[in-house]
C-alpha cells in the first residue's frame, strides 16, 4: 500500500501528460475544460507526490 500512496502523484501526472498527448494527437487542442483539467491534474499530482512523500517517510 505504501508504494501504490508514493507512486500515486507520479501516475496522477503521468495521466495528466496522457490527455494532452492525446488532445494534441486528435487535433482537440482547442477545448478549454480538456487542457485545465489535465493541467489541474498535473498539479495535484506534484503536490500528492511531495506531501505524501514527506509523510510516508516520517
């Protein structure tokens, strides 16, 4: 369970990545919910991988 909370920032960002590769892909650049929710999700994931980073290892 421990690895699964250290790596979770790490797949929330990889998956952030992955929508807008694939809105970039498709041509679907021009939607303004797709490109804030994939760059909200990149953010929570940085900040998931530092608080829970700093946690598990205390």
């Amino acid at each position: 369970m421990n690895t699964f909370l250290k790596n979770l920032g790490l797949i929330m960002v990889m998956l952030g990545a992955i929508i807008l590769i694939v809105c970039f892909a498709t041509g679907n650049v021009n939607e303004n919910y797709i490109l804030v929710g994939s760059a909200a999700l990149i953010i929570a994931g940085i900040v998931t991988y530092i608080v829970l980073n700093k946690r598990i290892s205390e």
